[in-house]
C-alpha cells in the first residue's frame, strides 16, 4: 500500500467557460519569436517540468518537490506507474493526480487502518487540518485534503471578489463589508447593514449522497471535454425517470435576499431540470432566461450532425443560469436539482451541475 508525503498546494490555473450551445478555444501555447511568428511548443507528458497547465499534456502542473511537473489525473496507483515507475495516485474527494516516486512513500503494511483508510505518514499520526475543511490563503480558497495530511487549491477569487471564511465573497467596494450598506432587506429580509458575500462552490464540493434520490443513480464524473480545464469534475444523475433528484448542500451564513446561479453540465439525450429549496417537492424556482419555459432548463445538448456519434465535446458546461431573488435565512439548507422531464428530441433523463453561486441581492 502507499502513503504520501505533504504536497505543496496545487497551482492549478482557472479555464473560460463555454456556453451550452457552442465550443470555444484557448490560444495555443508558443513563444513570439523576433519575427513576429508564434513558434508552437509541444506540451509536456506526466514526470516533464511545466511552469503552467497550458504547458502539460494532462492540463495539470503540479507542484513537486524539485519544482512543477506535469501531473496527470488518475484512479489507481498503476495509472501512474504505467507512465512513471515508483509514482503513485494520490486521492481526493474530489480530484485524484499522479505524484512522483519522491513525493511517495511506500507503507510497511501498518499505516493503514482496518477499514483501508490511508493513515499520515510514519512518524507522524497528527493531522494538518480537519479533512474537507476549507480556509483563505493568499486571496485563494484551499481545502484540506480527504485524510487531514495537506491544504489543496480549490479556486482563485478573482475580479472583485476576495476569500473570506473559506469561501470567494463579493463583499461590495474593495471587499469591506462596512461600506457595502446599499443592501435593502427587502420584505424585512436581513439586516441592510450586514450584507454577506457571494458564495461560490463547486458542486462536487455540495453533493449530497444520501439526501438525493436515488442515490445509486448519482455520481461524480470527470469530464473528457478538455474545456472544462483542470476542475473536470461535475455530479451527475444517471436518471431514468422524471422525478428523480440531486441533493447539494446549502449553507448560509447570513440571513438575506440571495439569487442563486448555476453552471448546469448538458449532454446528448439528458433531459430538463427544475431547481427547489429545501424540498423537491416544492415550486420550482424560476430561472430569468427567455428562450425556456422559467420553471425548468432543458439539458439536452443536440450534436450540430445528427449522424455523428456522440463525442467528449458535447458534453459541456452551461452558461451560467441566474434564478430569481430569494430570502434565505442563516443555516444548513438543500438545493434539489429535479428531474422535470425531457424534451421530445432527447433519449434520456440525465441531468449535471458543474458550480453553484450564492449572491446577495443589490438593488440599482
């Protein structure tokens, strides 16, 4: 069995987004040279020195303990010694990638406990951190690692948003929450003064198991579209019925006007979905889109060629799909993401959710 020494945190590099109903591309790695011309660079395989994940094979530069290397995403450790001998998978909650034979350690067969859990490293049984927990570091959002061993990159806050409390919050002008009293407690829905900030998770990070149903038609899947970038892991429902559900854990920390976004993931032959707070069964939530009746999406992602069999490209990430204004008081909740049914062209119920966003209303 293996162990794992503490890696340093992840370097992973945010990717755009692509609407459902088309593709797009990055520009291509090269240098300029002196006369203008872009010189191509051929990307790095797994174990090859990278400084960013443009410049890997995988889109993964990790960092190792000689400097960054081109990582790979992996289930088992012989993914990664079948490119690499000695190197190991190292496993998340949600991302699994290959780490190199140093940044291994092999276990004398006492360091796993008896139900396989891997164990800290000999010598060492403390923990670095309480596992699944997430903190803010350097305008970054970390989360600790599924065995307690080491922080992770999870996501940069960018534009105006700032980490705070574990999370990337838009907390109004230059992130101070004192300035940001142009909130309206509409309907006596908060406090105007303690407007909170913008919560941001992806859905792998919310997912609920036991809550959805049924469960053994969910998952978390890794994507193959390469424009999902490094975070290519979204939940899906395998459904065979309309309605079955999602469940994705809610927690708020300030009772206020909230409008709930999604980045849905649509494929060929999925079916619509409605999105419900804190009981499947209640109303749908509306969504503000016009091409769509507003109590559900259709998730089918039609091929451009009917004839051409399905490819990884199409399945992909939405736009980003704004619902309306709702008074969410302080505490645990559930959004439900339904099965509604499928649209005459689609095969299938699949349904999938790739980020979630919490946003504090902000009247004109």
């Amino acid at each position: 069995m293996r162990k794992w020494t503490v890696p340093i945190l992840a370097l992973f590099l945010p990717l755009f987004a692509f609407s459902c109903g088309g593709g797009g591309s990055s520009d291509p790695d090269g240098d300029q040279d002196a006369g203008g011309e872009a010189t191509e660079t051929e990307p790095a395989a797994f174990g090859e020195a990278c400084s960013n994940n443009n410049g890997c094979i995988s889109g993964i530069c990790y960092p190792g303990t000689s400097g960054n290397f081109c990582s790979m995403s992996c289930s088992t450790d012989m993914d990664c010694e079948n490119v690499v001998l000695g190197s190991c998978c190292y496993p998340e909650a949600a991302l699994k990638v290959c780490l190199l034979p140093e940044q291994c350690i092999v276990s004398d067969g006492d360091g796993e406990s008896a139900d396989g859990d891997d164990a800290p490293p000999d010598g060492d049984n403390s923990l670095e951190c309480a596992p699944e927990t997430y903190r803010c570091m350097n305008n970054a959002v970390e989360q600790c690692s599924s065995n307690g061993t080491a922080w992770l990159w999870r996501e940069d806050c960018t534009g105006d948003s700032v980490c705070r409390d574990g999370a990337c919050r838009n907390d109004g002008v230059d992130g101070d929450t004192d300035s940001a009293t142009d909130g309206d407690g509409e309907g006596g829905c908060g406090d105007p003064g303690q407007m909170p900030g913008t919560l941001i998770r992806y859905a792998t990070d919310m997912f609920n198991l036991l809550d959805s149903n049924p469960s053994l038609h969910t998952e978390i899947v890794t994507s193959q579209n390469p424009d999902f970038g490094s975070a290519k892991d979204y939940v899906r429902l395998n459904a065979d019925a309309s309605g079955e559900y999602l469940a994705l854990d809610l927690d708020i920390d300030t009772t206020y006007l909230y409008i709930i976004e999604l980045k849905y993931v649509c494929g060929i032959d999925w079916g619509e979905v409605s999105l419900h707070l804190d009981n499947p069964d209640s109303q749908p939530i509306k969504h503000l889109r016009t091409d769509q009746p507003n109590n559900r999406l259709n998730l089918n992602c039609n091929p451009v060629d009917s004839s051409t069999p399905p490819r990884p490209q199409d399945e992909m990430y939405t736009d980003k799909v704004t619902y309306e204004t709702l008074c969410i008081e302080e505490g645990e909740h559930t959004l439900y993401l339904k099965v509604y049914g499928k649209d005459q062209n689609s095969g299938g119920y699949d349904i999938g959710a790739w980020r979630v966003y919490a946003s504090p209303f902000r009247p004109e």
